[in-house]
C-alpha cells in the first residue's frame, strides 16, 4: 500500500471509530502515561478503559479479546491494590510499593513459560480454527497477561517487556491491515521507553 493509500485508509478507520472507541484508546494512553508516573490514577484509567473495550469488543462477536479485557480489569483493581498505600511491607517515599527487579532466573522461567503457553495454544489454534498469524497472536496475548501482572508488582523490566510485545503487535496489526492500531502501539512504544529510563532512576534513587 503507498502513502496516499496509507493515509485515506488511516482516514476512514478514524471516521469510522465511534466515541467509545476513542475514550477507550485516550484512557489507554492515559494509563501508560500515569503508569510512567507511578501514578495510582493510571489504574483508574485502566478500568475505566478496559470495561469500554469489553463492551466494544463483546458487541462485534470477539469472545477471546472480551476475556482478556476481563483478566485486565481484574488486574487494574489488583493493581491498584497493590501500589496504594496499606498496613506492612515495603513502600517508597510516597507510600506506594517499591520498585522492584527480578534475577535472571526469574527472567528465565517467565519467558520460557509464555514461549511454552505460546506455542502449545498457537498450535491448538493453527489446528482447529482459521485464525490469523496463530503463534505470534498468543505470544502477543500471554506475554501481555504476564506484563500486566508486572507493572502490577512494580518489576521494573516490565517495559523491556511491552518493548517486545508491542513491537511484535504492530507487525500483526500491519499484517491485518489494522494500521490504526498499528499507529496506536507505536506511540505506546515510545511511551514505554520513557517509562523504562524514569522508572530505572527512581529505582537508582530510591535503592543509593
């Protein structure tokens, strides 16, 4: 597709995104913005977007994209939960969790675990459906579900993380034909790396 083409398609999928969709996507920037932040308002911005796409996307038929959208309202509350301030544990100079690393071997076992949920689903899904791109959609899916659970518990490589996966994402949006999406991740990849260096010099500050 040339440029001209490019852009008019651009055009119509913006004329024909409803007032919905276009809260939903403003929350999820929104929320990569507050997250950079470590903002507790981030998860509020999580929710609220999250129950519009459930919406969104149960009305046009994709159940899988509608429990996704369930695990992460599940994780915005779990999420806010864990970065207020409570009773116990650790907490920062605001009175929120920390931020925190994981080892190597931590490392290890969580991407081994979504390559192994990754291909086990992706080869369920080439087998018996006509799914698209099978194996790079689970990756993209279950890496998201273990990402989210990381930004939860303030582990610092969690951009590093939705560097991957977003990255991975646009290629499947651009595979699709689904350029606005395509746009949309890659202006969260930019807000990624911004979230990566500011919080590594909190985590510097914090841990000197």
């Amino acid at each position: 597709m040339n440029e001209a083409g490019l852009s008019q398609h651009l055009g119509t999928a913006l004329a024909a995104m409803s007032g919905w969709e276009l809260v939903a996507v403003v929350l999820g920037v929104a929320y990569l913005l507050l997250a950079v932040r470590e903002n507790l308002w981030c998860w509020y911005a999580a929710f609220a977007g999250t129950a519009i796409s459930l919406y969104l996307f149960w009305q046009v038929g994709l159940v899988m994209e509608s429990a996704l959208q369930v695990y992460y309202l599940v994780m915005a509350v779990y999420g806010w939960w864990q970065w207020q301030q409570s009773r116990g544990g650790a907490r920062d100079e605001a009175g929120q969790r920390p931020i925190s690393r994981w080892n190597l071997r931590q490392h290890a076992v969580a991407i081994a675990a979504v390559l192994a949920i990754s291909a086990v689903s992706g080869s369920l899904l080439a087998t018996y459906t006509d799914a698209a791109m099978p194996y790079l959609d689970s990756f993209t899916t279950w890496g998201a579900v273990l990402t989210t659970w990381m930004v939860a518990r303030k582990v610092l490589e969690n951009w590093i993380y939705w560097l991957v996966i977003d990255a991975a994402s646009i290629y499947l949006y651009i595979d699709r034909e689904l350029y606005l999406f395509s746009a949309l991740f890659a202006v969260y990849l930019v807000i990624v790396v911004a979230g990566f260096w500011q919080w590594l010099h909190h985590y510097r500050a914090t841990a000197s």
